[in-house]
C-alpha cells in the first residue's frame, strides 16, 4: 500500500509548499508556474508510456477536464492556500469525493444511507474548520469548494474519457497542456509579484506532477476502494507537516484538528462502510 500512501503524503506536501510560496508571492503567477512544470513532467511519461491516440471525442473530454482540473481548480486551490491556509484550504478541497457521489446520483447511480452519513460528519467538520470564534472568510471559503466541485467535475470527463481509451497518463499530459496553452490567455503579466518566489511553485509542480502520476500508477496495481480512501488521509499529514514546517504561519487549534479528522473520516466512511 505504499503507492497510495505516498500519494498523500505528497499530496500534503505540495499544499505546504504552495502555503510558502503564497505567503509573499501571486498566487495566480504561482499556480502558472506550477502547471507549466507539471506538464513538462506528464508530458515525458506520456512520451515513455503512452501512444499517441486521437480520437476526437476522447480528446475532447481530457481538454475539458484538464481544464477544470488542472486550470481553475488549480487556480481555486492556490488562491484559497492564500486566504484561508493549507490545513484549511486542503481539508475543503477534499470534498471533492462528495461531490464525485452526488454527480453519480446524478447519472443515476445509487445514492446509499452511507452518503448522507458523509455529509453529516464531512459538513461538521467543516463548520468546526470555519470556527465561528474567527472571522470567516467567505471568499477562500468558496474558493476551496468550488476547488471541491470542478475536481469532481473533472473526474467525470476523465472517467468518460478512460472507457474509451484507458491511458490516464496521455489523458492528463493532453488536460496538462490544453490548460498550460489556455493559462496565458488569462495570465496578466502586469500583476506578476515576488517572482523570486517562483522555486516554491517549480517544487510545488513537481510534487503534484509526481503525486498524480503515483495515483494513476496505484490505481493501476489497487481498487479504487483501497487508493481513495488512503489518499484521502492527505489532510491528516498537511496538519503533521504544517505544525513542522508552517508553525508561525498556520492557525493550528483544537477545532481546526477535530474539523479536519472529522472530514476525513467522513469520507472514509464511504469506502469502510
């Protein structure tokens, strides 16, 4: 089980590491410079791995979900790490499996009492996480579930995608480039601030590069019922790492702790149940 593992741990990491490098830099250069180095990364194991395949439909599917995953979720993510914090920020974003679940009752897939137990411990989690002692702020808030809400999006187009060519390694280097190609159109570089904090985001690019390829790789050898719950676990080790690394940055109290643990067995209890 060490792949999946791995992945969230990596997975906690590159949220402290873009925690640093948004302290003082753009957060919109930052997620640009991250998603350039991500895609230079799948892009060489698609070349390793992969064979080129074109077939329209398919194509169109991983441009899509490239681009709500790997542009705006992306995008999302780094600015509410920005506003809100990795601990935080990261717990939310984890949702994502949430929403993934409420998109298949949407397709008609079965919704189980198990889902609504989800919900109850993931959504008081979440308002331990938004401790009402502080002042919320409702815009990172935001930023953090609709991070939630286009991965899960995303997820959907990939998995169309796979059951007609079942290569995640080429999908993603084609979500990759198609959201690096479409950046720029909506990268102002006249708001480009503390560049010199580029190396945090270069890191942060490799590690979720990594972390992915890792996901795909475990999915490959494990059921998805033993890769995602044990990547969900990513919150539990952004909290170790950042009272580590991140101690005089990162709000870190009993409330946020038991927030964080509750949203993660919560989406736990969907694969455990």
């Amino acid at each position: 089980m060490i792949y999946p593992i791995s992945v969230a741990i990596l997975f906690s990491l590159h949220q402290i590491v873009v925690r640093a490098g948004v302290l003082k830099g753009d957060p919109n250069y930052g997620a640009f410079i991250s998603l350039l180095t991500s895609t230079i990364i799948f892009l060489f194991f698609s070349a390793l791995f992969s064979e080129l395949y074109l077939n329209p439909y398919f194509l169109s599917l991983m441009i899509l979900g490239g681009i709500l995953h790997f542009l705006i979720a992306r995008l999302s993510f780094y600015n509410a790490v920005k506003r809100i914090g990795a601990n935080s920020a990261g717990a939310i974003a984890s949702t994502r499996m949430f929403f993934a679940v409420l998109m298949g009752a949407l397709i008609g897939e079965r919704v189980e009492l198990k889902v609504v137990l989800m919900a109850i411990l993931i959504f008081s989690g979440i308002s331990l996480i938004l401790n009402p002692g502080r002042k919320v702020d409702i815009h990172g808030f935001s930023l953090a579930i609709l991070t939630a809400f286009t991965t899960a999006s995303s997820s959907v187009m990939v998995k169309v995608g796979m059951t007609i060519h079942p290569d995640p390694i080429f999908g993603s280097a084609i979500g990759y480039l198609s959201a690096s190609l479409i950046y720029p159109i909506i990268f102002n570089k006249n708001n480009r601030k503390n560049i010199e904090n580029k190396g945090y985001f270069i890191i942060a690019g490799i590690i979720i590069g990594f972390a992915h390829f890792l996901r795909y790789y475990s999915l490959v050898i494990y059921p998805v019922s033993i890769v995602e719950p044990l990547i969900s676990t990513a919150p539990i080790f952004t909290l170790f790492f950042s009272r580590i690394f991140l101690r005089e940055m990162e709000i870190l109290d009993l409330r946020l702790v038991i927030g964080v643990i509750l949203v993660v067995i919560g989406i736990e209890s969907y694969f455990l149940l």
